[in-house]
C-alpha cells in the first residue's frame, strides 16, 4: 500500500514538474518578460555603455529580427554577456545585461509585465524570442 502511495505521488509530481515546464517553455517575450523598471535601467545604462558604438536602429530593425527571432531569450542573453560592450567584453554584471536585455525588448515592442526578466541563462533559455507576431508579414516592429 505504502508502494502504491509512493509511486502515486511521484507520478504526479513528475507530472506537474512537465506540465509546468512544458509551461514555461511555451513563454514568449509577448507575455511581459520583463518589468517597466528593468527596461527603465537597461536604457540608463544602454545611453551610458551601448550608444556610443549602436544607434537603437541597429537594435530594431529587420537584421535584428531575422538574426534574434524565434530563438531562446538565453542565446541573446548570452551574446550580450560574451561579447558587449565591445571595450571590454562582459564588464557588466549579470543584473545589469538583463536589465539591458529588458531594454532591448522593449525597444522591440514587447510588452512589460509584473515579474522581472531573471538572470539566469536556464530560466532565459525557456522564453523564446518573438518580435513579430503570428501573420505578420512586415519587416521592422
């Protein structure tokens, strides 16, 4: 009996943890990633590191789009982390590439929500990047 109870339990456990999982990995950066508050320090500190070097267009535009859509949110997470600003190259925390990252997406046209955008590349890398939506068929947001 006390078997029974045990394997029970676990299947469902092993069934919540996929069906929240399964969840999470549906989550798209139209579902608010991110807060106003972490766009809003992202573009602090995008004017301060970034502008110097890109224009917002550069961040914007249809090269963005067919390079950075339909990817994990961690692939771009990651390239900002290993490659920016191109001085010195991870010189940023890992709180403020997300806030940047946040700053990205909301220059995209992706809306805020309540919870703030992690840092952390696992969580990242279950939010699929979606800057244009389903049918559209123009080429810059």
């Amino acid at each position: 009996m006390t078997r029974l109870f045990l394997g029970v339990a676990a299947a469902l456990v092993l069934h919540g943890s996929a069906s929240a999982q399964a969840a999470d990995s549906a989550r798209s950066t139209r579902a608010g990633v991110y807060t106003a508050r972490q766009a809003a320090g992202g573009h602090d500190i995008y004017v301060l590191t970034c502008v110097s070097c890109h224009s917002p267009s550069s961040h914007s535009g249809p090269e963005f789009v067919a390079k950075w859509s339909g990817r994990p949110l961690s692939d771009l997470f990651g390239f900002l982390r290993s490659s920016m600003p191109k001085s010195e190259p991870g010189s940023l925390s890992a709180r403020e590439y997300t806030l940047v990252l946040a700053y990205l997406l909301k220059m995209n046209g992706m809306p805020a929500g309540p919870v703030e955008l992690p840092a952390d590349s696992v969580a990242l890398s279950r939010i699929r990047i979606e800057l244009k939506a389903s049918g559209d068929t123009s080429q810059a947001r």
